[in-house]
C-alpha cells in the first residue's frame, strides 16, 4: 500500500508542476493528444485490415465452393 501512496503523490505533484507551467502544460496536452491519434489510427488500421480478411476469406471460400460443386479439381488451390 505504501507503494501506491508514493505512486499518487508522485502523478499528483507531476500535476502540480505542470499546472503552475502554462506552456509545460500544453506541450504535455500536445504529446497526450499524439499518443491518443496515434493509438486510435493503429486500432483503425487493425479494424480495417481484419475487414478486409475475413472478405477476402468469404471470396475464396466462394470461389472453392463454386469450384467443388462443379466438379472442377480444386486442388490447384
């Protein structure tokens, strides 16, 4: 527990010290705000290449299936 409390006091005075420091404080808003972008691009990016998978996943499973049903060897796949 002592631990935590020396966790709190230290995020709590680095608050202090940013606040009493406008231009400290909008560099610290800046770099928070990138981090932010950042992780909402990467977790973008993730979403849309998963989408982009499982469609491509749907299109050959179409394909084999169109190509068993009709007979066609589908070992070439």
């Amino acid at each position: 527990m002592a631990n935590k409390n020396e966790y709190i006091d230290e995020a709590y005075n680095t608050l202090v010290n940013l606040s009493a420091d406008e231009q400290k404080r909008l560099e610290y808003e800046a770099r928070e705000k990138a981090i932010r972008d950042y992780n909402a691009a990467i977790s973008y990016a993730q979403k849309q290449g998963l989408k982009q998978g499982i469609e491509i996943g749907w299109h050959f499973r179409l394909i084999l299936y169109i190509k068993l049903r009709s007979g066609d060897n589908a070992s070439r796949f």
